[in-house]
C-alpha cells in the first residue's frame, strides 16, 4: 500500500496548494501586526522593518518571565527566613 503519490502532477499541485497557504499566513500576519503597531505596540525607529514585528514581543516576554523569577525567589528567600535557614 502506497502512503504518498509519486505522480509529479500531484506533487506540483501539492507545491502550489502549499505555498498558497504559506503566503496566506504571511499575509495574514503582516496585516495583523500592522493593525498591533497601530493600537497596541510602539514603532522602534531604531530597528529594521522585521525587527519592529517581534521585539515588542520578545520585550514583554521578557518583562513576564523575571517577573515570575523575582516572585519565585522572593517568595522562597521568605520561607527560608522564615524556618532560619538564611
């Protein structure tokens, strides 16, 4: 039993189908990250077109997890003290 058709034919339409889509999500990212920048995230001069679509991100990426890290230590130091350990 074959599991995938070899036939060029098919594979062209496959390629076509395939990279249709892809260009879709592109689309659909880039027009949605437009309308972010806008509303929600801040344009960064300073960096390059592709860069204004994911630093923002990685920034409050950042903010969150030390956040949780600050939290996380404060909350053990607590107990620690707490028993005498520290």
């Amino acid at each position: 039993m074959k599991l995938f058709n070899t036939n060029s034919k098919h594979l062209s339409k496959l390629l076509i189908l395939t990279s249709t889509i892809v260009f879709i999500i592109i689309l659909i990212v880039f027009f949605l990250n437009k309308k972010n920048n806008v509303i929600h995230v801040q344009n960064e001069g300073f960096t390059a077109g592709f860069r204004q679509m994911y630093r923002p991100h990685i920034r409050n990426a950042r903010i969150i997890v030390e956040g949780n890290y600050n939290n996380t230590k404060n909350y053990f130091t607590l107990i620690l003290k707490k028993f005498g350990i520290i």
